[in-house]
C-alpha cells in the first residue's frame, strides 16, 4: 500500500486546485494501466474494482485515511456554482514522494492530459476506458494483456517504409 499512497500524494502535490474521491480514484488507475502498457505491471500493484461512478483500488480509503492522518493531506469543503458541492483532498507541504523516474514520468504524462477533472478519458485512453466499463458493476477490473486490449508498447517499434514514391507507416514486433 506504500506505493499507492506514493502515487496518490504525488498526484495531490502535482494538483494545486485539490482533487475529488472520483478524480483521484480515476488517476490512480489510468496511471497503473499506462504503466502497466509500457513495463508489463503496475506501479502499486493494487486491485482495482468497478464501483458506480469510478474504477477503485480495494485500499484506497485505507491509503487516503493515512495520508490525512499522517498530516500528508487534508479534506476541503467545495463549492461551486452550478454544481452539488462536495469534498475536495488537498496536499499538504511535505516531503516529495519517493517514485523513480518511470514512474514519475507515467504521472507527469497522466496528469498532463487532465490537468483539472477527469473528463472524456475515453477520448485519451479508450482501451483502458473500456476495459473499466465493459467490467461488471462491483467485479474486480482486470489488468492484463488480454484485458487491456493493447500490446505492450515496449514490444511495438516503428518503422518507414518507401514504395513506389509512396512513404508507409509499418509497425513490427520482434
């Protein structure tokens, strides 16, 4: 559970304007299931479930609970016009998170596509979306290469190919 409470004060520090329950659930899983594209597994190694309005790691209330009681988070009270308002968490100052660079780099890259809610992930990650909502309500979401529905990309290189004039695209496996 250390890595999962890594990544999620990580996210946390890297989200100046706080993050709710669902955006944090949601970001904690696309940035396992990128991770789990590039390098064949996960950076938490948790198991996430389908619940009604996001995919969840089974710890994640026990990593949240000790982050706010090790003063590395705090809950804010959000309103918003428009809006039914709601919680948000916060980072507190601390310590940077102890993630290598892999794993850094999947956050960065994760967090650059939704730097404020998580929103139209289908458009970004359509295989990782689909494989969240094609999973049955309250069932384990699986994180495989089967599941997944992707190669993994360390296995796919890219090439150019010139016929006839006519410059191709080819991707091969070795």
């Amino acid at each position: 559970m250390e890595k999962l409470k890594q990544v999620i004060s990580f996210i946390l520090q890297h989200s100046q304007s706080g993050r709710s329950r669902i955006d944090l659930s949601k970001l904690v899983y696309y940035i396992d299931s990128v991770f789990f594209q590039h390098y064949g597994k996960t950076i938490t190694s948790e198991r996430y479930v389908h619940l009604e309005d996001c995919p969840q790691p089974l710890r994640f209330h026990e990593a949240l609970i000790s982050l706010l009681s090790n003063k590395k988070a705090e809950i804010r009270i959000s309103v918003q016009l428009e809006r039914m308002g709601g919680f948000l968490v916060f980072s507190l100052p601390s310590e940077p998170e102890k993630l290598d660079r892999d794993e850094v780099r999947i956050c960065k890259k994760v967090l650059s596509v939704f730097p404020g809610p998580v929103r139209d992930e289908n458009l970004h990650y359509p295989n990782l979306y689909e494989n969240y909502v094609i999973t049955p309500i309250f069932n384990e979401i699986l994180l495989n290469s089967k599941t997944i529905n992707t190669k993994i990309h360390v296995l796919r290189k890219k090439s150019l190919l010139t016929l006839s004039g006519k410059l191709f695209r080819v991707l091969y496996e070795e």
